[in-house]
C-alpha cells in the first residue's frame, strides 16, 4: 500500500516535470506568428518612421511598392505594397524617435511611390500630396527569408508638399525594436535603399480617394 502511494507521488512528480519542459519548449520555440529568418517564402522589412521636430501636427504615411521586372511599379494593391506610418500602433521605443513598422512583403525590389502628411481640422482631413514624380526615388531589395532594416526616416511638410528622407541608420536601434516588438527569430541585416528610377504618372487610385499614387 504504501510502495503504491509512493510510486504515484513519483510518477505525479515526473508528469510535472515533463509538462514544466514542455511549457519551457513552447516558451523558446517560435510561434505559428513569428518571423524566422530562413524558413519564410515571404520577407519582413522593419523601418521606423519619424515626424520632424518642426512640424508634428500632422499624421505621415509612407507608400512603398514592388517593381516588375519590366522596371515600372505592379499593379497598387496591398500584397504588393506596405504603408508605414506615425500615430499608429506600430512599435516605440523608449528614448528613440518614432515609430518601427513590421511589415511582412513578398520578396523583391521595392521603391518608394510617395509619402503623404494628413492634417486633420475638426472633422476634415487635409492630405498634404508628397508623391515622387520622379523617376528617381529610394529603393531597396529583399529575399525571401530575409529580414532587413532600412532605419529611421524623416517626415515634413515643405512647401505644402511632405517629404521623407533617410534620418539614422543604427543598428542599436533595430535591435531594440525587436527586442520590444518580439516574434523575430533569427538575425536582421541592415541594408541601406539606394536610388533607382521608376516612372511615374500621378492619378487617383480611386474615385473615393484624395491621395495620388503613380
């Protein structure tokens, strides 16, 4: 009777033990959300977006979308672009400015089709127009299973057009915002856009919309 009781305070505590490993494993496994790096068909690009000290009114949206490879922009949709932006949920960090976007793209060249400054009074949202007529504007490419930083830009409003332009490149900064962000297994490159011409002819992607695209 008493070898039973023992023998099923041990297996009780073996179960334990076992369970507590699993616990542990689940802990130091990525999730079914997170981002490793090599083991993706897709690629995540991380870049932080910040309003200039001059002007911080306004709420700034960066559009930037895949090239073909006959060297014009594809077609304007969102499994072909992504849109960073200020007053969003996007990642902060303590003591750097701005906000980090996680954007997970399929793989390719990318170039920047425009930035646009919205300024809302009272009900009414001004867009301040900041698309690139170009042809050249910052580009950069990624692989799939890559994931890259492109650093923090700068946003304002000159001349009632928005601009953006590359602020800080620092690799202290990446890796504080994974740090807080989380879900990325596995090392993030720095990689600096370069210039490439794309065309460009300003239109409305809709009826319904204020901003222009090319």
């Amino acid at each position: 009777m008493v070898a039973a009781k023992l023998q099923g305070r041990g297996a009780m505590r073996f179960l334990g033990a076992m369970l507590a490993m699993l616990v542990l494993a689940q802990c130091a496994t990525p999730g079914n959300d997170d981002f490793t790096v090599g083991g993706s068909e897709e690629a995540l690009v991380i870049i932080g977006i910040a309003k200039s000290s001059r002007d911080t009114s306004a709420r700034y949206l960066m559009l930037w979308r895949r090239v073909g490879a006959d060297g014009a922009f594809e077609e304007f949709d969102d499994s072909r672009s992504f849109q960073p932006e200020t007053n969003s949920s996007a990642v902060r960090v303590d003591g750097v400015p701005g906000e980090f976007a996680f954007a997970r793209v399929a793989p390719g060249a990318y170039a920047l089709d425009g930035v646009f400054g919205i300024i809302r009074d009272g009900r009414v949202d001004y867009v301040a127009q900041g698309v690139i007529t170009g042809p050249d504007r910052p580009a950069f490419e990624v692989a799939a299973g890559e994931a890259i930083y492109l650093g923090i830009w700068e946003a304002d409003i000159e001349d009632a057009s928005a601009v953006v332009r590359p602020w800080r490149i620092d690799a202290a900064d990446m890796r504080a915002a994974v740090r807080v962000a989380g879900g990325v297994a596995g090392d993030v490159v720095i990689r600096q856009a370069h210039t490439r011409s794309v065309p460009c002819t300003p239109h409305r992607p809709s009826t319904m919309s204020t901003r222009q695209v090319c």
